[in-house]
C-alpha cells in the first residue's frame, strides 16, 4: 500500500470522518460491546459531533488517495481517539496516525 497522507483535519471532512468512525464502531468494537453502547457512542459522532469535536480538540486524518480512511484526535497531552475503516485496518494507518499524533504532542512540550 502507498504511504498514506496524514494532516490535520478539516470541517469539510466531518462527514467522512463521522462515517468512518460509525464503521469501525459497528464493525470492530461491536464485538466487544453490546449493542446499546455501541448505539450510544456511535451517536456523539455524527458530522455535527465531530465538528464540535474538532473545535476542542487537534483532529488528524489519514487520507489514502482523496479518501479519509483513518483519525485520530488529541486534547491537550490525551490521545482520545484513534479510529481506521474496516477495511483499511492491519495495514499500518493506526500506527502511523499515533507517530504523527506523538510528533505533534512532542512539538507542543509534551513529555509524556
């Protein structure tokens, strides 16, 4: 696979990053949580949550060709959330959003 593009997201973004979220939710955590929890999770991020989101936190997105295919999010020196599509995941996306996440925290005087 091509290295993926990794940049900070934008509000246009918020639609796609919402579904892929709700993805990953339903797919890859569903088989850890109940359906109830999945349905409320899933919920705090439609597009207008991830907006809201992206004004309170730095929001970072993968993008394989025009594609958002992967995000993460960081608050301060908390890494809150690291979501890649189904069927983008196992291919390094996850691990690369975390490099780029820990470079930015590092930038910012984090130390741990």
């Amino acid at each position: 696979m091509a290295e993926a593009q990794i940049r900070r997201a934008l509000d246009s973004d918020a639609e796609a990053i919402s579904g892929l979220i709700v993805q990953a939710l339903r797919f890859s955590n569903a088989q850890d949580y109940p359906p109830d929890v999945i349905d409320r999770v899933a919920g705090n991020f439609d597009a207008a949550g991830v907006r809201k989101l992206m004004a309170s936190r730095e929001v970072f997105v993968a993008l394989y060709g025009a594609r958002v295919v992967a995000t993460a999010s960081l608050a301060d020196d908390v890494v809150r959330s690291v979501f890649v599509l189904p069927e983008m995941q196992g291919r390094g996306l996850g691990k690369a959003l975390m490099k780029h996440v820990e470079r930015v925290a590092r930038d910012a005087g984090v130390h741990r």
